[in-house]
C-alpha cells in the first residue's frame, strides 16, 4: 500500500471517528441542557438574573460546540484539498 493511501485512510477514519464522538456529546450536551433548563424554569426560588445567566452558558457552549465543528470539518477538508480525494 502507498505511504498516501496509508494517510488518506488514516484522516478519513480519524474523521470518522470525530463526528461520531462529536454526534454523541452533542446529544449528551443537548439533553443536559434540557434538564437542566426544566429545573430552573420549574424553580420558584431561583430569581431571573440567574436563569438568564443560564441561558447566556447553553448559548456559549453551544456556539463553541459548533465553532469546534467548522473548525474541524474545515481542516480535514484543507486535508482532503491536500491530497486531492475525499478521505
């Protein structure tokens, strides 16, 4: 096997790998999010500053979680250009 054959299987199963791992914390992070903005929507004594404060954190993380992503797609992408296939 050619030493760039070798490579190109190697970042498409690094890829893969990726978006798999990436897929499952998006859902552990989403159902997080929904627990935990049930109990304090559902908390009386939890005054709004903090809810917002709340809201502000699952919007950061969550922008981050998808920056994360572009970012990394456009690696492996620049990668692909590299090589000149889809790995």
């Amino acid at each position: 096997m050619e030493p760039k054959e070798l490579f190109v299987k190697a970042v498409g199963f690094q890829k893969e790998n990726f978006e798999k791992t990436y897929n499952y914390f998006t859902k552990i992070q989403e159902q997080a999010e929904q627990k935990v903005n049930a109990f304090v929507e559902g908390t009386a004594f939890i005054p709004g500053p903090a809810k917002e404060l709340y809201k502000q954190w699952a919007d950061t993380a969550r922008s981050g979680r998808e920056a994360l992503k572009k970012y990394a797609d456009e690696g492996y992408q620049g990668i692909e250009t590299y090589l000149g296939t889809t790995a």
